[in-house]
C-alpha cells in the first residue's frame, strides 16, 4: 500500500521471498488508482508505506475486521532477529537526522561494519542481502514507520529516544496516537536491550519506561565529553552527547568520537550552512517542518537576523516559535506559502516586524536587500527555518532547501 521508495522496496523483497513465491500480490496506490482503499477486506496482509497515514478509515475498518497490517520495518526486524546483528533505532520528533548519521560516521572511523538506513538514506529492507551477524544497523524511524511494528518482530537491541514534542497532528488522529507510536519502539525490547533517553525531557524518559530493557539517561554522562562542535546550535550540542553516548557504550574510543565530532559538518537541510556575501551569513533549515525545531534555530544565533519561514500547516502551536522569537535579536520576519497569515498571527505579539510575500524566491531577494540596508557589523544571518511542511509548494523539504541553496548562490 503506497508504491514510493518503501513500497518499491518491500515489492522487490516480497517477489524474491520463498515465504511469498506463490502468493499473489497487489500494488495499492492512488496515483495509479484512486480507489485503492476500497475492499482492504480481500487481503490477509497488507504492508503499508509510512507516506498512507494509519488513521485512515478504510484502513481502521479492515483492522477490526481483522485484516494483519504490517510495513518494511517491521518486516526488517523480524529478518534481523534470524540473523542476529545489532540494531539501533532512533527516533524522536527532530534531531533523528543528525543523531543517527553522526553515529554512523564514529562507527565507520571505528572500523565497525555499519549501516544508516530508514526515515535517512535507503528503505531497511534493501539492506537484508548485505548484513551478517556482527553488522550494526543505525535506523532513523518515523512516528509512520513504528505504528505498524509488531510484537513477533520485536525491539531494537538499542533504542534511542530523542526530545519529543507535538509533530504531524494533519496526520495523526491526535497528539496520543503521535506518542504511542513513538513509543512503539519502546514496547516491544527485551530486557537484554537498552534504551537511552534525554532525562531533560519528559516525553522522552516516559517512553523509555515503556521498555522492559536497561535505561540509559545521557544526563549522566555530559561532563565526560568536552566538545569542539562546527555545527550551530545547543540542540546540535545535545544530540552529539546522545550520538556519543552510544558510541562510548559500544566501546568506541573516545579519541575516535571527540574526532569524529569535530569534523562532522552536519546534515543537508538542517542548519546547513550556505554561503555568505561580505557579512550577509545564509543558513539552510528546511527540513524544520516544525515550530519547536524553528524555535531552537532561532536560539543557535545570538547575532541579528533576518527569518524567512512558513509552508504547509499541519494544525500545530506557534507559541514555541513566538516565545523564541522574544530578545532573539531578529530584525524581519518575512514569510510565504499556505500558513503565512497563521503565523503572522502568532508572531505579532513579539514586536518584530512582519512581511507577507508570496513565494519563497520573492522572500530570499527581500531577505537580501533588507539584510544589505541594516549593515549590520561584524555579520548578520538570513536563516530559513520554515516551521511547516513544504507539500504546498514544494515536493518535499529537500526540494525546498535545494531551491533555496540555488536561489542563494544566484545574488550578487
């Protein structure tokens, strides 16, 4: 059900499984067919694409009707269960990214055979062909991705639980099936595994009691990393304890881990930086898609500057984002896409003036010539950091921040 990069993915799997060879399988799309949700009852399985939301309807009916739902992650840990290799899934509402290729990149300099694979990179389910028993598999999973995790497939043997806030409530029925889904990765560990969490941050320590597994809270552990970190941001600073934390109980050296740290650049879309003109700084946030991961980009900067965000709504608060904005030493908000008055709406209480504009090449030009006009010394940013989807203008964040970076590299 859903025929992207995952459904592809488990298609080819399902067609080269003996356990399959004669079952008969069917490509449930709506590009291809908009009635594809119409008698689910016919199936005995049905694997779902994180992109179909769970909530739907006609897939809740075919649930009580007892038809068994099941995904390319779910599918994924139970063929790694039979091969025996280490698997650790990370989730939480933004940081995921960042965390899990960071941990990829200090096993790799540790010579570990590692895999990144999920919500980041490749569909799990390609992987299968390539992993033995002493592989590491790194996941990035979605909310999307849990809900349909099972018991027989069980836990990682490493879970990571990242800050977690309201996120994706146009897809989710409400803010509980958000957290129980997250928490999915919890509920079905054994005690042999772990799973580390944030103490700081109350959703993220009541999902790690979930789990039956041994809890790791990475509080305890951050006076023993003194960090030379290039990427901005105290959230950034967070996530790199996490991604060393894990690392260090793996038994990764600690010379390798304070290295690798400090030549890691970051991830595409998340506080990339893009170029600066005299003392005009770009940074690319696209894959914010949320007020509170706006709310900390926002913070990593103390110098002036101009905000360019908004895009698609997905029925979220932006008071995260207006308490942000607060002494933020932000000059010009400007923003654009279906949003733009929702959020002019929240952010006029902070005092800063606002400026509508209709599409996101029109913003990046003001931003500049603003930014030329203020003159500010030693150097000013332009951060976008849209706080929402792209789906409204764009295919996906990357598309957007790629068209950013582009329209970025064009001034003059």
């Amino acid at each position: 059900m859903g025929f992207g990069q995952e459904g592809k993915a488990i298609f080819k799997y399902l067609k080269k499984s003996p356990q399959y060879k004669n079952t008969g399988i069917s490509i449930l799309d709506k590009k291809t067919n908009k009635n594809y949700l119409k008698n689910l009852n016919r199936f005995d399985i049905i694997f779902r694409s994180p992109g179909v939301p769970y909530n739907l309807s006609e897939i809740q009916k075919a649930i009580k009707n007892g038809v068994k739902f099941s995904s390319s992650t779910d599918l994924f840990f139970q063929n790694t269960k039979k091969i025996g290799c280490k698997i650790i899934g990370i989730t939480g509402t933004k940081g995921k990214g960042t965390t899990s290729t960071l941990l990829y990149q200090i096993l790799k300099s540790a010579k570990k055979d590692v895999y990144l694979a999920g919500n980041i990179g490749k569909p799990a389910i390609e992987l299968l062909p390539k992993i033995k028993k002493k592989s590491i598999v790194i996941l990035e999973l979605s909310s999307f991705q849990l809900q349909d995790l099972n018991p027989p497939a069980g836990g990682p043997d490493i879970a990571v639980i990242l800050d977690i806030f309201p996120d994706h409530l146009d897809a989710h029925k409400n803010l509980k099936e958000y957290f129980e889904a997250k928490s999915n990765i919890a509920k079905w560990q054994k005690k042999s595994d772990k799973i580390f969490y944030f103490d700081d941050s109350k959703r993220s320590k009541l999902i790690a009691e979930k789990s039956p597994a041994k809890k790791i809270s990475v509080k305890n552990y951050l006076k023993n990393f003194n960090f030379d970190l290039k990427i901005p941001g105290k959230h950034n600073l967070k996530n790199s304890v996490m991604a060393a934390t894990i690392a260090k109980n793996l038994g990764i050296d600690k010379k390798i881990i304070l290295k690798t740290i400090k030549n890691f650049k970051g991830v595409e879309h998340r506080l990339e930086f893009v170029r600066q003109i005299g003392n005009i700084i770009f940074y690319n946030d696209s894959a914010s898609t949320n007020p509170y991961t706006a709310a900390a980009a926002i913070k990593a900067f103390s110098e002036p500057k101009v905000l360019i965000a908004g895009g698609k709504d997905k029925n979220l608060d932006y008071s995260p984002f207006t308490k942000a904005l607060k002494n933020s030493n932000t000059k010009l908000i400007i923003l654009f896409g279906e949003n733009k008055k929702k959020i002019e709406k929240a952010v006029v209480k902070s005092g800063i003036p606002v400026k509508l504009i209709k599409t996101l090449k029109n913003a990046v030009n003001l931003a500049y010539q603003k930014s030329k006009n203020y003159n500010l010394k030693p150097k000013n940013y332009i951060l976008f950091s849209p706080a929402s989807a792209s789906f409204d203008m764009f295919k996906d964040y990357k598309d957007r921040g790629e068209k950013f970076k582009k329209m970025v590299r064009k001034l003059k």
